[in-house]
C-alpha cells in the first residue's frame, strides 16, 4: 500500500469524505477566481509523561483531528477550519474560505500524487507500548540519574511522543500525504551545595519509535545533566566586553537558527524587512560560511517527506561560501516573489495556516580541527550550550544567553563561567566568522522553533566556530 492510500484509509474510517469526495471539492474551490487553494486534513495523537522525584507527576493523551481551507488571491488570504471530517463541515469551510472571491464554473484539475518516499516508519512511537514499560523506564533513569553524584536533589523525566499523518489537496494538482512520528526524552537535574543550587538538562529526540529510543546511552544523558548542573555550582561570574567567542558544534547552532535563519524566509523578504532583503547574489558572511536547511533527513525531528502544502521536502543552500543563494519559501510567498518553492511551508495543526519556516537548519564543516580553534584564542569565551535569545529580525541585532559557557586563556579551556549572554548582529556576526571545524552536527533531537504564534519542530546545528569579535554581557569588567 503506497503512502497516500495508506493515509486516505486512517483518515476516513469513520467518516463521509473520501478522496473521490475531496477531489471535487478541490475543482469546486478551482471555480472561484482564485489563484490558488489547497484542502488540509490532520489526525494524530500526543503523549506525555512527566516522573518527578520517582513519582510519575503528570500524563496526558490527547487526540487531534481536523480540516483546513485556504484561498489565496494577490496577496490576501481566505481560511476556514473545522474540528471533523464531514463533508458538511468541509463544504462549509470551503464556502467561507473561498469567499474573498467570486464562484464561476468547475474547473477540471488534473492530480499528480507526490513520488516522495515517506523516510519514515509507519507506526505509532508508544501507543503500543505498555504503560509500565514507559513509568519503569522513567523510573530506571531517575535512579541513574541520582546514583551519579550525591549533590543531585531533584530529577525531572519528561517522556513525549506525537503520531500524525496528514493529507493535501490543492488546485495546483498536488495530491501528497506523510506520516510523521515524533518521540522525545528529557531529564532535568537540580544539584544542591552549601545552601547553592544549580539546574542541568539534557534531551534527545525525532522521529523514530520505542525501539530506536531504547538503544540510546541513557548514562550519556543523565551524566551531561548532571555534569551541566555541577560545573553551574562552580562557575564564576562571566566577563563583560568585546572578545573572540568559540560556539560549540550541535546545539550552539540555535543562534545561527534564531540570528541568521528567520531572517531568509521568504515571507519576511517578501516584504523587505528582512536584514537580508534584496540581498541574492551577494556576500553576507565569510567564505568560510555555507549555511543549508534541510527537510530530508532521515530520523531528523525538522524533517518531513513533504511539507504541509505538499511540496517534497529538499536540501536548500541559502548561504554559500558567503554568498546568499536564495529564501525558504512556502507556495504563497515564492507565487509573489515569482519563484519556486522549496518545501518549507508548515503550520503547526490544522487550524493554523501555512508560512515559511525552517526544518533542519545548520552550517556545513569547514577544514580546521577544534582544537586548533581553541589554541588560537588567547582570551575568549568557548559557548557550547545556549539556553534561548531574542532576536528582531529587520535589524538582525540579537542577545542569547549561554547555559554552559567557559573562558578560553591563553588556547586553553579553563573555568566554567555563568550568566554569559552574547550580543550582536546576525549577518555582521558571519562575517567575523574566521574559523570553522571538520565537526558539524545536527542537536540530539530537542528544538522547536516559535513563529507568529505557532510552533514547530525542529534541529539545528554547525560546526566549532570561531566568531573573532562579539560583545559578550556578564557580570565582571
């Protein structure tokens, strides 16, 4: 059974559509004098589990099932939703969407079903688990976590997993479905000392199932934790001024996500007020920088066989060797800006509509050793962990704050500092970037990226990277 038929035969069990049913609906919308629509379904399923100092504190399992309706004409923008899978609800929805213009006579579409394989399994990450498989793996963790050193006071486990599939309809003939699995696993420990404490986490995650969950170093994890959480109770107070900063490889690459990347999607260049805007074909960062989004890889927790209007997901180079090649576009923004798109229009459910956003967004490796990187540095920080920032994306003026940082002394990593944010400019940031390592990777497994209200997985990564001038804010002169 092909991906698509597979998907039609969950989504319609119980219910009056059909397929068939959604095809005429799609010439329906196609009467309008509309440049585009396109009909969404989702169903899925959301699992948590939360174990709370050895007691399991919080558990959840929710259900999510609905149709989306979009018209598009110029730039305005009809939507309707609704919470059920009745062809009377969808008429409805149709009818509302498609309002913002003037209904004619059926058009004939002609359907081409997306070729992409789902990279995927198809099944549920823990629905067939048994919940005192879940409650003892907790547990077997919790008890890890606390035998690792006798400082830890509190263990938190969160343990989630999400089973979606979804189906897309549009004028444009596009007939595609995914399904999408989605697990995630983490611990938070609270290390107490001489009256101080200090908190550490670690996660892992994407989309995989049960199995490929299980087979993770769990010691690895609850050690980074802890490890994070000691080295917070011996910290010194971070230094304040303008030095050489050394990102980690991984999850350091959340500042290129928040500084640089929201900044090249297209909606935001569209409408110029992006730092980036009417910037293609020129130098926006050091040759050392190439900077690519992503959807296609496998396991990956950004990752998606198609994106949510049907577009197959790719590998897009948006910054080579320093020079800006191109925007993640949506179908919406790439009609405007007379490009094509690059599957990277998602939503966060049903009722949300479609934008561009990033999937797994990361530098590539350049030729240096981290090492090397490091002894370069006479005085400097080395930030391997971020803990979140803000970003404004017109000017692309940024502050993030690290959640395990060190200072570099004469090309050698030295003592744990703490309350180090960093300071600075996207694009300028890049083109002080004079040092990048053979080391690049994506995050284990734990982002998600805010926009306009919605959220939405994702990963993020980059090599070790030297930035030769940032303003980092502490405490200490």
């Amino acid at each position: 059974m092909n991906l698509l038929n597979q998907v039609e035969s969950q989504l319609f069990q119980e219910s009056d559509l059909s397929l068939d049913y959604l095809c005429q609906s799609i010439e329906r919308l196609n009467s309008y004098q509309l440049d585009y629509s396109d009909i969404y379904l989702q169903q899925g399923s959301m699992e948590y589990w939360q174990l709370e100092d050895g007691l399991v504190k919080d558990s959840s399992f929710n259900l999510v099932k609905g149709l989306g309706v979009r018209s598009i004409l110029g730039d305005k923008t009809g939507f309707a939703y609704a919470n059920a899978f009745e062809q009377q609800e969808l008429t409805n929805a149709i009818k509302a969407a498609a309002s913002i213009s003037k209904a004619g006579q059926n058009k004939h579409v002609s359907f081409k079903t997306s070729a992409s394989e789902n990279i995927f399994q198809h099944a549920s990450p823990m629905t067939d688990v048994r919940q005192s498989e879940k409650i003892n793996l907790l547990q077997d963790i919790d008890k890890l976590t606390r035998g690792l050193d006798e400082k830890v006071s509190q263990v938190i486990i969160g343990l989630s997993a999400a089973d979606e599939s979804i189906l897309v309809l549009a004028t444009d003939g596009v007939q595609a479905a995914d399904i999408r699995p989605m697990i995630r696993l983490n611990i938070t420990v609270v290390v107490e000392s001489k009256g101080k404490r200090e908190r550490g986490s670690a996660g892992i995650g994407g989309r995989y199932l049960w199995a490929e969950l299980l087979a993770a170093d769990f010691s690895d994890l609850a050690k980074q934790a802890v490890q994070q959480a000691l080295r917070n109770l011996d910290a010194q107070e971070a230094p304040a001024g303008s030095m050489p900063v050394v990102l980690g490889n991984g999850w350091s690459g959340v500042l290129l996500h928040e500084a640089v990347g929201h900044g090249l999607e297209g909606d935001f260049n569209r409408k110029g007020s992006s730092a980036y805007s009417n910037k293609i074909g020129q130098k926006v960062a050091s040759d050392l920088c190439t900077v690519v989004d992503d959807g296609s890889i496998k396991n990956m927790r950004g990752s998606l066989t198609v994106d949510d209007e049907g577009t197959p997901a790719q590998s897009n180079v948006l910054i080579e060797k320093g020079i800006l090649k191109g925007y993640m576009q949506d179908k919406h923004n790439a009609r405007l800006m007379g490009v094509e798109p690059t599957g990277n229009g998602r939503r966060e459910s049903y009722a949300h509509l479609p934008m561009p956003r990033m999937t797994n967004t990361f530098m590539l490796s350049g030729s240096s050793e981290k090492e090397e990187i490091i002894q370069s540095v006479k005085k400097g920080i080395y930030a391997p962990n971020f803990a979140g920032g803000q970003v404004d994306i017109t000017s692309g003026n940024f502050v993030f704050s690290a959640s395990e940082a060190y200072l570099i002394e004469n090309g050698k990593i030295t003592a744990p500092i703490k309350g180090a944010t960093l300071i600075g400019n996207g694009p300028k940031v890049l083109q002080k970037v004079s040092m990048v390592a053979n080391d690049s990777c994506l995050d284990p497994g734990i982002g998600v990226c805010g926009k306009a209200g919605q959220s939405v997985p994702v990963s993020v990564g980059q090599p070790t990277m030297k930035i030769d001038e940032l303003t980092v804010g502490g405490t200490k002169s």
